[in-house]
C-alpha cells in the first residue's frame, strides 16, 4: 500500500511552523526595542496651537506648560534656534516628553530616542536558539524512536532470529519501510524453515527405498536364483522413485525455485501423444489405481517442451493419487485456441489455509512422514513454473471433503 509522501508534508509543515515562531519572536522583540508611544500629526498641532495661545513671557510658558503636563502628562521643552531653553515643564524623557524648537510661533516637534530596553538582541537570539532546540528534539524523537525500531529489528533478524518483525504502526513512509520490511522477513522465513525442511524430507526420502534395496540386495544375496529375480522388481521401483526424488531436486535448482524460467526445448507435439505417455507412466507405477480418460483433443497439435510439459501432468496425477483412494479422472480438451487439461480427484480436499500456500517451495497439505503421501513437496511449484514457461496457467480448486480439481491450460499451436 502506497500512502503518499506524508512523511515529507510534515517536515515541510514543522519547517514552515518554526518559521512562523521565529517571525513572531523577531516581531515581539522588535517591539520590545520600540516607544510604545509614537507622537502623531494631530498632537503636535495641539501643542503648538495650546503654546502658542499661552502668554508671551516665559513665566506664562512655563505655566502653560506645567498645565499641558498635570492633564495630558505632556513633558514639554522649548528651545530657540540657538538651542537655549525657552520654557520647559520637567526633564524630557519618557515616552510623552517632547522637545520643540520654538521661534516666535513656529514649531517642529522632536522626539527623543526611547531608550532600548537592556537585552534586546540577546532576547530574540536566545528565543531563536531555544525555539530551534525544542523543534529539533521532538522532529529527532518523531524520527528517531520508529528508525531505532526498525534497526533493532533488522539486527535481531540478521543474528537469527527469523521471527524478528518492526513493530512499528504508522501511515507515512516509515510505515511503508517497516511493513515492506516485515514481508520480506515473512518470506525470508518461509524459504529458510522451507530449506531446513527439505534437508529433513531429503534423507527421510532416499533413507526409506535405500533400505529396502540393501533388505532385498541381502534376501538375493542369501536365498536363491528365484528370489533374487523376484526382488529385482522392488529394486527397480525403489531405483525410480529415487530417481524421481533426484530429478525434483534438480528441476528446483535449475528453475531456482522463485524466478528463473526453464529452458524449453520446444518441438510440435501432438496433444493425444502427450496425455498417452503420462496415461502410460501412471497405470505402470501405480497398477492399482483406477484412472478414467476423457479425451477431447481432436488432433490438437503444441509446440511444447514434451518432456516438461508430461512432467508437470505427471506431478499432477502423482499427487491425485497420493491423497485419494478414489477413481482418478483426466479430462482433455481443446477449444478456442488453447489445450485443457484438467486432474480430478475424489480425495479429502484442501484446506482454504494451506491452499494459499501450495505454490510455496517445499510445502505439503499433508505433513505427516508416511510413504503414501511422502514428497519435497515441489510438485505444484514444479508444475506451474513449467507451464508457466509454456505461456500457460496452472489453477487449483479444492475443497475439504469435496476432492480436488488441477487444471492446466496451454495455447495449442497456430
């Protein structure tokens, strides 16, 4: 699941957060450098015009100006052109105190510079730092909690534990990591226990027909002609079926199980010779078993691999047999420009779980160790990258108590 670059929209949000803080500190700190009183147009005329209707002398002036400052809390200064104090109501300092030059009724108002309050500069550059500092220990915890979770995880995995999972719940992109990540330990983990199993299955396969070939090898050795002739069929079975064990392990190799595609060797084949060779096979291993035959091929002809191909309809008919006791059905059939081939059985069926799995290298519905039902459990994979390879699918439907039905399907030849 793609969610989007949220993980960058909220970095870009924080940035645009701590430029905003950084502008309301500088404007807060500019105004703390700033009179908080500014002298306008209007209240300069009012001085003027209130001086200038006071009496000439200074004695009236300075009165004048006492009044201005008890009711307006106006301190006021005159000075002449030549900067002598004319009249003054109390030292100019503050933010109402004003210093006018003053020549016979003319007048321009001058205020003097507010004091700066101590500090200033220092304040907005310890705000910055204090704002930066804040913002980047969470934005480092925001990040660093989820990535450390995701670095312990993949440590544990790398020394061995494969059950080792990011436990990390997010809808960004670290989420997309840490889900990604889990995946892929989940397959990981599968192939690995998958690989163990096979060494398991390898010498529980070849351990079974190698014992009963040295067991009837001693029985020739030790009875007579006749009973040496008379094993000499076990031992020919026991040869094929390891044979079969040997020739799976080495189709899952060159297939490497996952990715790579076979190489075909492709001729025209006829479709009836095809289902015939794999008919023959199975009613020469298995004697017993009953297998009905429906074909419908008409002469359809493929240019197939003939050998992978019966292959991968012998694995087909090999596992009908293996988990049911029932008639087997082939039905074949071509119509609309592809072969059908479909595997009926009448056997226990598949559970919903392990049908997600069936593809899986070395999996097996069946995991209990009795020949009946023994295996690598490569035959599907096998199967379906083979036909895979030959432009085909290869589908599966099951259900338990209800049997199984395998079908292949191939392009027949233009």
């Amino acid at each position: 699941m793609i969610r989007g670059r949220k993980l960058v929209l909220r970095i870009y949000l924080i940035g645009l957060a701590q430029i905003a803080a950084l502008a309301v500190t500088f404007a807060l700190a500019r105004e703390a450098r700033e009179p908080p009183v500014t002298p306008r147009e209007q209240e300069t005329r009012f001085l003027v015009d209130e001086i200038a209707a006071a009496a000439p002398d200074r004695a009236a002036l300075e009165a004048r100006l006492r009044d201005l400052k008890e009711r307006a809390g106006m301190t006021v200064e005159l000075r002449d052109r030549s900067g002598a104090v004319v009249a003054s109501s109390g030292p100019v300092t503050g933010p109402r105190a004003f210093t006018i030059d003053w020549s016979g009724g003319a007048a321009s108002i001058k205020m003097p510079p507010y004091p700066a309050p101590a500090g200033g500069p220092v304040f907005a550059i310890a705000a910055v730092l204090v704002l930066v500092g804040i913002s980047a220990v969470f934005m480092a915890m925001w990040l660093g909690r989820p990535l450390a979770s995701l670095s312990a995880a993949a440590r544990r995995f790398g020394a061995g534990d494969l059950s080792a999972r990011a436990d990390l719940s997010r809808s960004d992109e670290l989420g997309d990591v840490a889900e990604a990540f889990n995946e892929m330990a989940a397959r990981i983990e599968d192939l690995v226990r998958g690989q163990r199993e096979l060494l398991a299955n390898v010498s529980h396969e070849l351990r079974t027909p190698l014992a009963r070939i040295r067991v009837a090898l001693d029985l020739a050795a030790e009875g007579s002609a006749q009973d040496a002739a008379a094993s000499l069929s076990g031992i020919a079975g026991d040869l094929g079926e390891i044979e079969r064990l040997i020739n799976d392990i080495l189709t899952s190799a060159r297939l490497e199980i996952s990715s790579a595609a076979p190489p075909l060797r492709v001729e025209r084949t006829p479709a009836k010779d095809l289902i015939e060779a794999s008919v023959e096979r199975f009613r020469a291993a298995r004697p017993e078993r009953s297998l009905r035959i429906e074909d419908a091929t008409a002469g359809a002809q493929l240019d197939v691999d003939r050998m992978l191909l019966r292959r991968a309809l012998d694995n087909l008919l090999d596992n009908a047999a293996k988990y049911s006791d029932g008639a087997i059905a082939l039905n074949a059939r071509a119509e609309g420009g592809s072969l059908t081939l479909e595997v009926r059985d009448a056997g226990a069926g598949i559970s919903p779980a392990d049908q997600k799995r069936l593809f899986s290298p070395f999996f097996r519905a069946d995991r209990s160790r009795a020949r009946k039902t023994g295996g690598l459990g490569l035959g599907l994979l096998l199967a379906r990258r083979i036909v895979e390879a030959h432009h085909g699918t290869l589908e599966i439907a099951s259900a338990p108590g209800e049997g199984t039905i395998a079908k292949i399907r191939v392009p027949t030849a233009g």
